[in-house]
C-alpha cells in the first residue's frame, strides 16, 4: 500500500470509533472508540498503543491516506466524511473493480449540503467511478450502504439538483434497518463502555 507523501493521521481516530473491528487480536463495536485512543488536553490525540498496535490497524488506513483524488481538507475528523477503498459489491457494468465509500461521520446533511462534497459526488458518477454513500448504524451495528450510481442521480446531476438527491439519500440511509455487525471473535474486546 502507498500512502500520500505528507499526508498523517495528526489526531484524526475516526476509523478507530466508527467501524467494528473482528478480529482475533482485538475486537471493538462499531460506533464505540477504541479505549486506546487518547485525547490530550492540548488538543492532540492519537493510539497510546502506537507502537504496539495491533496488525489490524497497522495494515488500515483509509482512502484519504492512499488515494490522491482527496484534497487535504478531507481528513476525516475534520471533513465529517470517512471515505474508504470499496472493493465489494462493484457491478461489472463498470470498468473499475474498485470504488469509493463515503462513510457521513459527521452531520450527514450538513456534508451533503456542502458544494465541495457535492462537487466530488458530480465528478465520481459523471466519469462512471463506482460511488457509495455510507451512514454509520446505531453501536454495534452495520453501516447502511448504497450505490450513488443511479439513474436518479446521474438525472438529478443533469438537472442540477444533487444536493436534493444526496439529501434524499440521507433520508433513505437514516430509515434504514440496522442489523448488528456480528462479532465472533473475543479475548481483547477494546471497545469504551456507552
Ligand atoms: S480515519 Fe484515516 S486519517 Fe483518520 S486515523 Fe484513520 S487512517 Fe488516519
Ligand atoms: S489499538 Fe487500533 S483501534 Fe485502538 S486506538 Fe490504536 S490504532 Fe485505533
């Protein structure tokens, strides 16, 4: 994996609350932080276990760390917007084999209401780039995922109201069923009490 030259976490830990982790070296909820994380009073925060941080989250980083296409106002904690590499689910009309996600971990609306947000989304689906629009479930529970790459939305594009599809898109996410993210691993169990 390549990462961005220049381009580090800082305290940015939102893949270290927002995914579930299942793994048999360290299990976490989603939605719960990581008791490793820590934040200081200066402002700054970070893993305390850095340097012993488990393989799992040596071998992670998301889309904003290894993909170039992200200006460096994505970082996650300060944009509201986890994107992720999307490897899973990619229809085979498309000539990629990989996507983008774009998990909303901030104010879901706010984002999508935002021209540089709604810009990114244009550009994805109008050069054919398999998009996904992600909202995070209650703790414990699997992110709600779907496509971008419609026809409602390649339409609305055409007819200049994106922001009002990417809000309807908001509203289909937000009356999602939830279902647990099944952890089936246990020993290390990392995740801060509610
Ligand atoms: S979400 Fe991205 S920038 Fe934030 S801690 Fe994880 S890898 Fe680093
Ligand atoms: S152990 Fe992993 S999940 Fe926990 S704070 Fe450190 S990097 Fe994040």
């Amino acid at each position: 994996m390549t990462l961005i030259p220049g381009r580090e976490c800082g305290d940015c830990t939102v893949c270290c609350t927002a995914p579930s982790i299942n793994k048999p070296e360290i299990q976490k909820l989603s939605g719960a932080a990581c008791r490793h994380c820590t934040s200081l009073p200066s402002g700054g925060g970070g893993c305390a276990i850095y340097d012993a941080r488990p393989p799992v989250c040596r071998s992670f980083y998301c889309a904003w760390r290894t993909v170039d296409i992200f200006s460096d106002d994505w970082r996650p904690d300060k944009s509201g917007v986890l994107p992720y590499v999307e490897t899973e689910g990619i229809s085979e009309d498309f000539d990629l084999g990989t996507g983008i996600g774009l998990m909303l971990v901030g104010n879901p609306l706010k984002t999508v209401r935002q021209r540089w947000f709604q810009d990114f989304v244009v550009t994805g689906v109008t050069s054919s780039v398999p998009l996904f629009l992600s909202l995070p479930g209650p703790r414990g529970c699997q992110a709600a995922t779907v496509s971008l790459n419609t026809e409602e939305m390649v339409g609305a594009i055409a007819r200049g109201m994106v922001k009002e599809a990417l809000e309807q898109v908001v509203k289909i996410l937000r009356g999602w069923d939830f279902q647990p993210a099944e952890i089936t691993y246990a020993g290390n169990d990392v995740s801060t009490p509610d």
